[in-house]
C-alpha cells in the first residue's frame, strides 16, 4: 500500500475518533446544563461551545488532508501508469 494512503487512513481514523470524542463532550455539555442556571450555565456553555468548534475544525483538517493525499496517490498512480506504458 502506498504511503500516502497510509497516511490518509490514519488521518481518516484520527478523524473519527475526534468527531466521536466531540459527541460525547456535547452529551456531557448537555446534561451538565440542565443541572446549572444563571451565568454559570451560560459560560460553560460558552466555553465547551467553543472548544467543541475547534475540534470539529480540526476533524474537518484531518479529513481534508487525507482526501487530499488520496487524490494525490490516485494522480502519482495514474502518471506511472502512463509512463510504464509509453503514453
């Protein structure tokens, strides 16, 4: 198997993983506020909000990054075929 799928795999799973992390951290959020009120809840909220952003950016960064890797497999692929067979 080519490095750069190699590569893209692990930044699928890398991927996966974090979205799923991010979903348990938003069940959690929102459990936790239904037992806050006040400016307390709405910090947290604030706070864990914006820290679930951040992960499901950088999820959508791992995901770009290993698509772009396969893309650039399929063409290094494609160019070595070409040139194996005189095109």
């Amino acid at each position: 198997m080519p490095r750069p799928i190699r590569i893209a795999l692990t930044l699928f799973a890398s991927s996966t993983i974090l979205v799923l992390l991010i979903r348990q951290r938003a069940i959690k959020l929102q459990n936790d506020l239904q037992s806050l009120t006040g400016e307390l809840a709405e910090e947290v909220a604030r706070e864990e909000s914006q820290m679930i952003a951040y992960g499901l950016i950088l999820a959508g960064l791992l995901a770009v990054g290993g698509f772009t890797l396969v893309i650039i497999s399929m063409v290094k692929s494609r160019r070595k075929a070409l040139n194996d067979h005189g095109g």
